[in-house]
C-alpha cells in the first residue's frame, strides 16, 4: 500500500477557538513520497493543524481534501490509511505488550516482513511480551507508540513530538526506523526540535499564518 499515492489538499485552512485565530489562511499541498515538518514553539497550534490534518478536527474555515490513488477519500475513511503516533495518545496500560501489538494490528495491517516478533526485537525487549504496559517507562511507552507507527502498512505517517522522553540513544533509535520505515509514505512531522525533522525536505511554519 505504501507506494500508492496518497495527497492532502488545504485550501484557505483556518482553525479558531472561541474568537481567537489559532491559525488562518493556509494553502498547502501534502503528497506521497515526500517529508513535512510543522514547526512552531509550544502552544502555537503544532498539534490542532495536525488533528485537522488527519481528520480528527474539523476546520474552522477553509476545505480540506484527500485523494487515494485519485479518488477522493471521505475525511471519515482516512483514519484507515495513516498511522499516528503523539505524546497524548495513550497506549492501553491493562494491556501486556503482546496484547498491545495484537490490539493496535486488528485496525492496521503490518509491512511486509514485519509481525510481532519482528516489532519486539525492534524494541530490544526480548522476554517482555507479556510485561503489562503499566510497568513500562514512560520512555519505553514511546517507543512502542512509535514503533507500532512505523510498522503499519499505512501511506500516512503522522508524528508529533516524536522523541518525547526518549534519550541520546531513543533518537538514534527513531531515526534509524525513520530510514527504514519512512521511505514512499507521506512523513508528517509536528516539532520544535532540529533533530527530530532534520530529514524533512518541506517546512511549513505555524507562526506565519497567525493573524
């Protein structure tokens, strides 16, 4: 799936909350193949263009559209075909991590190559399949985030504030799945932080649509 095309089209995009602007006036075209980099300081509104991006927030002025292949996508089918990986989403802590990795690929389907032993390796937690997710550090928490990201067979890849909690060695890590795993997808990134979208080849800056 991850060499078909897939584009997202904004028009005019604007989001406000109660009277204030968020973010207004934003013409901008995502596609397949290609990197973004959404930057911005905390607060700037990163993360509500991304919810917009994926359809989980709707704009406040403006049309967004997708295209699959280049067939328009409903804003209520595109969850199917991107892969999300946030600070705030939160992973299932009753869970082990066996059952996580199940749950999450019951909705996604895995890369070629790719199943949960494959992911478990990937995490370097040999043994660890049935630790409950409670006990996991929040560091550890976040690699599986975006782990299960990156292993998704999905054209999408949506990442916000990738390397929360991961040290020196976790963003080596994540970039390394970045070279493996980005590559033909449409790479989204939400940051504030040169080394976690220093690969992007597209930056689109929050501040200058603030009006």
């Amino acid at each position: 799936m991850t060499n078909d095309q897939f584009s997202i089209k904004l028009s005019q995009i604007g989001r406000r909350f109660n009277r204030d602007w968020i973010f207004r006036g934003i013409d901008h075209t995502f596609i397949s193949g290609e990197s973004y980099a959404i930057l911005g300081s905390n607060g700037s509104g990163k993360s509500t263009l991304l919810a917009v991006l994926n359809g989980s927030l709707s704009p406040s002025a403006g049309s967004i559209n997708y295209f699959f292949e280049n067939k328009e996508v409903e804003v209520e089918q595109v969850f199917q075909h991107l892969s999300l990986a946030a600070p705030y989403l939160e992973l299932i802590e009753e869970f082990s991590l066996g059952e996580m990795i199940d749950f999450h690929f019951k909705f996604k389907t895995y890369k070629q190559r790719i199943d949960k032993t494959v992911i478990i390796e990937l995490l370097n937690l040999p043994g660890s399949q049935n630790k409950l997710i409670r006990y996991f550090s929040s560091g550890m928490k976040q690699r599986l985030k975006l782990a299960l990201a990156f292993c998704a067979d999905t054209p999408i890849l949506m990442l916000d504030e990738p390397t929360s909690n991961l040290d020196a060695q976790g963003v080596d890590w994540y970039l390394n799945l970045v070279q493996q795993f980005a590559k033909d997808r449409l790479t989204i990134i939400c940051s504030n932080q040169e080394h976690e979208y220093s690969f992007c080849k597209h930056r689109l800056n929050i501040t200058d649509y603030k009006q």
